[in-house]
C-alpha cells in the first residue's frame, strides 16, 4: 500500500469531506436490529478487510513471484499487440501534457485502495452494515482470490513493456525480476476491477454528490490505465466485466445468506418476551 504524506493526506481528507457532505440523503432510522447488526457484521467486516489489506502485500508478492517459473498455458503478449488499436495508444495521442501525467500517476498509484476506501468510510460513519459489506467485499475480498485465477493462467505483460516504450509511471526497481513481477498480471485490470466494481455500487447512492463523484473518479482510474500504456484494451474491458460479476456475486450472497445478527437478534428478543 502506499505511503502517505502530510499532502496525500490533506488530499485524501479533502476527499473525503466530498464524499460524506451530503451521506444524510443515504441514511436510515437506527433501530436495536440495525445497531446488532453494524456490531456483529458491520465492524469485524472492516476489520476483515484491515487484515487482509495488511496480509495482501506479502502475500501477494509471493504468489506473483512464484508466477515466474509458471508455464502459464496462455500467453497473450503477441496476440494482443497484434490486434489494431488494443495497445490503446490513441488514448494518449489524442492528448498528453507533463502536468497531466502527473495527475494520473496519482490516480493510478492510489487506484488501488482509495476507491474502496472512499465508501467504505462513508458507509461507516452511516454505521449501515449492508453498505460496508457490498463495498468490502466487492472491491476486494473477493476481487482478490477470484482473479489470481486468472493470472495463474493468463501471462499478459504491461503494454509499455510489450512494446518497449519508456514506464511513463517511472518506477524503478532493483533487479529484472522484481521488474517481470511488477509488469505482469495484466488479464483482467484489477486496477479497472476495483474502480468500475465501486462505480457500479456508488451509482445506487440516493447521494448525487457521492455518485456522482464517485463515476467521474472510477473513470479516471480506468483511463489512467490506458493513458499511462499500462493495460490493454481489451484486459480492461475484462476487468469492467469481471467487475460486474464480482459485485453480482457479491449481491447474491449478501440477499441469500440470512444475516446472523439479525436471526441472533431475534432469538434475544424472543427469550426477553418469554421471560416477560
């Protein structure tokens, strides 16, 4: 994850303010069932995603390096570069400038953490346990298990790289392997996954300030992606569509499953009335 500065938190509070101005056009009437629920659901999901976001670094890096010495069955690096357009350069043809690179390094390098961030805090301080679960789950409890899948599989590498331009994100790293890691895993976006899974949440918020914001952020990072030559075209249209599966997924199981602070809850209520 990365680290913040005095600026980076200043923006990212900035943000932040944006995002809850106007949360009371979402909130509901707080009940005994509601408040059980936030308890029994609502926190230890937060705190789930706190571990896992911990974990996911050390984690993640050891699966991906060992991703080296797979014989992935697909590998898509020429099949990709020769289909007309899918290397998206026309994105950043169409228009560059140095101040704008800057900006979508930015969106870029935090597209990871604060779209999820950004609802997951709006939905917490509306202590709605629903909320948090759909955006937890959604952006990245179940993105991440689901798409190593696909990267297990898939040996697709970083656009910039097939085509052996400069890394406009200009990072540098201390040997060729550490590169190789950094420059795969490209099938789908997960950069694109989290962005449009948020997207697709925030735009059921009553909230238009919230909603709206949240569309016009999601793209960005989604464009970033193609203006940096990072990912490919149709790698995130994969991620849009993965994204859209995981956040159906993420309803069904939310709908279906029966909340257990509400059937733990009932059972309080019902000893209570017999003890009456």
């Amino acid at each position: 994850m990365p680290q913040f500065d005095v600026l980076q938190w200043i923006i990212f509070s900035a943000i932040v303010l944006i995002c809850i101005v106007n949360m009371r056009a979402d909130s509901e009437p707080f009940t005994l069932r509601h408040t059980a629920n936030f308890a029994v659901l609502g926190i230890p999901a937060v705190l789930l995603l706190l571990y896992a976001m911990k974990a996911a670094p050390g984690l993640w890096w050891s699966v991906a390096s060992n991703q080296l010495h797979l014989a992935h069955p697909f590998q898509w690096n020429d099949w990709f570069q020769s289909i007309p357009f899918n290397d998206g350069l026309f994105v950043r043809e169409w228009f560059h400038h140095p101040a704008w690179d800057n900006i979508m390094r930015w969106v870029y390098n935090y597209g990871f953490y604060f779209p999820l961030w950004l609802p997951l805090i709006r939905s917490f301080m509306l202590r709605d346990t629903v909320r948090i679960m759909r955006y937890t789950f959604a952006g990245h409890l179940l993105q991440y298990p689901l798409i190593i899948l696909f990267y297990q599989t898939i040996l697709l590498q970083e656009v910039w790289y097939v085509l052996g331009m400069p890394d406009l994100l200009q990072r540098s790293w201390s040997s060729e392997s550490e590169k190789l890691v950094y420059v795969m895993n490209c099938m789908p976006s997960m950069h694109t996954s989290i962005a449009f899974a948020m997207l697709l949440l925030a735009r059921r918020e009553k909230d238009a300030v919230f909603r709206n914001f949240m569309t016009v952020y999601g793209a960005l990072i989604i464009y970033s992606t193609l203006y940096l030559r990072i990912h490919w075209v149709l790698d995130v249209a994969a991620g849009m569509v993965f994204a859209y599966a995981v956040v159906k997924l993420t309803d069904f199981l939310i709908d279906r499953v029966p909340s257990i602070a509400s059937l733990a809850m009932s059972r309080v209520l019902r000893v209570r009335r017999q003890w009456r």
